[in-house]
C-alpha cells in the first residue's frame, strides 16, 4: 500500500475559505475515465459473481444517537423521494431500475457521518464524497487522493455539508495520513479505487461512524448509495441516496471484478458509500468509483481481503 505523507502549511486554515470550498463542490473530479466505454457489464454472472473467495469480515457501526426520536427517523432514513428511472437494457446494458432519495439530513445519523472532502489536484479545487468508518477514520474513492503517482493536497472533510447558511454544521478537519494501494497510486488500477483519510481529530465520537463489511456475496444485494452529485444532475452540495439492487460486474479493467448497480449519479458522488442495511445498521460495502454514461450505471471495486487490511493498517496508524 502506499501511505501519502501529509504536509500542510500555516496558511492552511486560511486557503479554504467559504468561497474556495464552493468552487470545488462546484468543480467536482469525474467519475468518467477515458476509455470507460470499455465498461462492459456481466448480467448472467450474476450467480457466480466472479470475485476472489474469503472470510466475511465486519466492524459494527457506532450511533451516538440513542434517543428515541433519533432512532424513529433512523429508521425512516428518508425524507421524501424523487421520481424513479429505469436504464435502457441492450445487448451492453442489463435492465436496472434505480429510485433516488432526499435524505432527513445532517441532523441526524448516519447521514451526519457523511460528507465531503476537499482538495487541491494541481493547484486546482476539487471535492468528492466520504464518510466516517472510526472515529478518525473517512473512506472516500482513490481517485479522490492521488492519480498519477502523485498525491492530491490539502485535504478538508466537512461532515453534514449542506446547501443552506449552516453548510458546515459540524465544522472542517483536516488530514494527518492518507492511504491508498500502490495498484492504484501506480497504475490507477480501478479495483482498487479506494481510499482512508486519518484525521487530526477523533470526530467519529460525537457524529457516530459506519460498520465496515468485506467479502459480501453481491447477489440479491440492495444498497444504499450516497453521495453529492453534480449539476445538471443536482447541485453538488446535497446529499442524495441512490437505492438499486446488484445488477452484474465488470472486469473489463482487472480482477476482483467491480460490481454494478443502476444509478444516474454522477461526479461529485465520487467516493460516496454503498450502504449495506443489517441488524446492528448501516454498514459500508463499496464505494461510488465510476460512472458508466451509456448505460446509466455506477460501479464499484468489491470489498474484500486487501480492503480490510486497509482499513486495519489506518486503524493501526489512528
């Protein structure tokens, strides 16, 4: 893995004023890749998903929300939806039907786990989707730290960003570590398109933190994914939530094959969480990484042994 080295000036507090951080979610990096018409859908391996094999591996969530209003709305986790869609299915493209939802918001958990990150790519304000995994831990997608072998800078997460005058109601915190695969820092290698943020400050203790599952049988898997799109799709400051189901894998770009699920989300949800719903609640399972425009799609790398021992290497560090 490849571990990035966190060097901030004193001017740091200072560079990110409101302004800068509203051009970035205004700039957000793309989800598109050269070549992703290369993204080729699998839908009849839906039962035999081709992935590595491996022991299920999870750590609980943490809610700091114990009381019984909180717990009532958790259980909603919605505040109203937004018309349905269903992508077209072709020879390319499976039949995959998608429903996006406005969230209760950033007052309550998990959404007040979730947020942005911003960062500086050559000089140039940008910003994705993260959300906290430990209490100093934020998973976001590797795209959104480093590309090309080199790393992003000044890093900033803002838990509960919004698109009112209280757009940061928890306040900003910045980076103490980065860690990220040498397949991706290398070779942006897209299996491996995640990426954990260590923060100075243990915040995950009063906002709560998602569970973590790794090696997850896809198939019959419905998600919960958030994040910020962009423009024309939203405004690139409101937390959205995209619920569709496994819909196949593409290993058009290497091995564990990445998962597919129908969404019109676009940049700007880059690195935003796949949440898996279980009895002790939300727990993270992949992460938005790329956004297929033919067939209306988003994928992920798929969650196994080399993405816990990530996130055991930052809880080591934290």
């Amino acid at each position: 893995m490849s571990t990035g080295p966190i060097v901030e000036s004193d001017s740091y507090e200072e560079y990110w004023t409101k302004e800068r951080i509203l051009e970035a979610s205004k700039n957000p990096l793309e989800m598109r890749k050269t070549g992703d018409e290369k993204f080729e859908i699998s839908p009849t391996e839906k039962t035999t998903q081709r992935v590595p094999g491996g022991a299920q591996k999870s750590i609980p969530p943490y809610n700091p929300d114990t009381d019984e209003k909180s717990n009532l709305i958790n259980n909603i986790f919605f505040s109203k939806d937004d018309q349905a869609w269903v992508s077209g299915a072709s020879y390319r493209c499976p039949s995959s039907s998608y429903k996006v939802y406005y969230t209760n918001g950033y007052q309550y958990y998990p959404e007040k786990t979730m947020g942005i990150i911003v960062f500086l790519k050559k000089g140039v304000p940008y910003s994705c989707s993260a959300s906290l995994i430990n209490k100093r831990m934020v998973l976001t997608a590797a795209h959104c730290v480093s590309s090309a072998a080199d790393w992003h800078t000044k890093f900033r997460f803002i838990p509960g960003f919004n698109n009112s005058s209280n757009w940061e109601p928890y306040g900003h915190f910045s980076a103490s570590q980065v860690l990220v695969y040498s397949g991706w820092f290398y070779n942006d290698f897209y299996p491996a398109d995640y990426a954990i943020i260590i923060l100075k400050e243990a915040i995950g203790e009063r906002l709560g933190w998602l569970g973590f599952v790794t090696n997850y049988s896809p198939v019959g898997t419905t998600w919960d994914q958030c994040g910020y799109p962009a423009p024309p799709f939203s405004d690139g400051m409101t937390l959205l939530v995209n619920r569709s189901a496994y819909d196949g894998d593409d290993c058009s770009v290497g091995t564990p094959c990445r998962l597919v699920v129908g969404s019109p989300f676009v940049e700007g949800s880059s690195g935003g969480p796949w949440i898996l719903w279980q009895e002790k609640g939300p727990y993270v399972n992949g992460i938005n990484s790329q956004y297929n425009r033919v067939c209306t799609a988003v994928s992920s790398p798929y969650f196994e042994t080399h993405t816990i021992n990530l996130y055991s290497a930052a809880k080591n560090l934290q």
